[in-house]
C-alpha cells in the first residue's frame, strides 16, 4: 500500500560498459614477429586507432616501455595502425600461435566483445645501415686486379646511384685512393 506520504520515485542508474583495445611495439631484435622476454617496447611509436568506417577516431603514443591502450570504447571492429619509427623496419606478421606475443601488422583488427583486447601488438627491428667503398687505383698493368705496387689516385669524384639512376650520395677519393 502507497500512502500519499510516501516518496513514490525509484531512482535506477545504468552504464554503458566501455572498454580498452591496446598493448605493446617492441623492437623485435632477433626478427622473428614473436616478442622474447629480452626484447624492449619501443617508446614514442604513433598509434592511430580507427573505427568500422575507416574514420580515425584516436590517436596516442608509446609510453617509455612501449605499451599503447586506447580507453572508453564500446563493443566493436576496430583497426589500429602503427607508424614505423625512424630507423625500424617492422617485422614478419603473424609469426605465432599465441596472439598476446606475436607482431599482428602495421595494420591490425581489433574486436572487442564484451572485454578489453590487450593484444594488438607490433614488432620492428632497426634498420640495417650498409656501406659502400674501397678503392680506386691506377692498373698499371691492366689486369683488373690490385697489385702491391699500382697506387691509389687521390680526387676521384665516386657517385652512388639507386635502381633507377638517381643520385644518392656522392664524395672524393682521400689522398691514399681510398673512399
């Protein structure tokens, strides 16, 4: 029975359950796409995170052990991608079994249901950095090959070109024919 005295209002509070998509760049010395305890996060990485459209609707850094997240978002497909750091070339996608260690792509699917999705990982190995050089000498006897006594000629003008012609760096030989 209500009475007329009575506080007739029920109050009732609902949430919408939000959730978190994220987890780890690390550098993937060995570059194998599966990330090994020796293995460090790589601070700094761009992390853009899009949603079923392709439209970016967030975007964050690395902290300083490599580890990303993304909060407050609702059940759903997402993407995330990662920019390559300067210097890093990333590594083999989809490496392994286990999907909370392996790298998923510079570009990876997310889906949350109902959970957070703390998986979406991505893996980079430095850049290998290559040297050209030797020397340029005098073949006095024009064998093509470098003997003891044939000299190295000082102010050679050496130019490096890439695949399709194009000047990629130049310099000089030293005194001693070396570059």
């Amino acid at each position: 029975t209500v009475k007329d005295a009575d506080n007739k209002t029920i109050d009732s509070g609902f949430y919408k359950p939000t959730y978190s998509l994220g987890d780890y760049v690390w550098e993937d010395t060995n570059k194998d796409g599966i990330q090994d305890d020796s293995e460090k996060g790589i601070s700094g990485v761009k992390v853009t995170l899009k949603d079923k459209n392709g439209n970016a609707i967030g975007t964050t850094t690395t902290d300083a052990s490599g580890h990303y997240q993304f909060k407050g978002l609702e059940n759903g497909s997402y993407t995330v991608e990662f920019e390559t750091p300067s210097g890093y070339t990333p590594t083999k996608a989809n490496s392994g079994q286990d999907i909370t260690v392996d790298y998923n792509g510079i570009t990876a699917t997310g889906i949350i249901n109902g959970a957070d999705n703390l998986t979406i990982d991505s893996g980079f190995y430095k850049t290998p950095k290559y040297s050209v050089g030797d020397y340029v000498w005098e073949d006095t006897n024009k064998d093509g090959i470098q003997d003891d006594n044939e000299k190295g000629i000082s102010g050679v003008k050496v130019t490096l070109k890439d695949e399709k012609g194009n000047i990629i760096s130049t310099t000089t030989t030293d005194e001693n024919g070396k570059y």
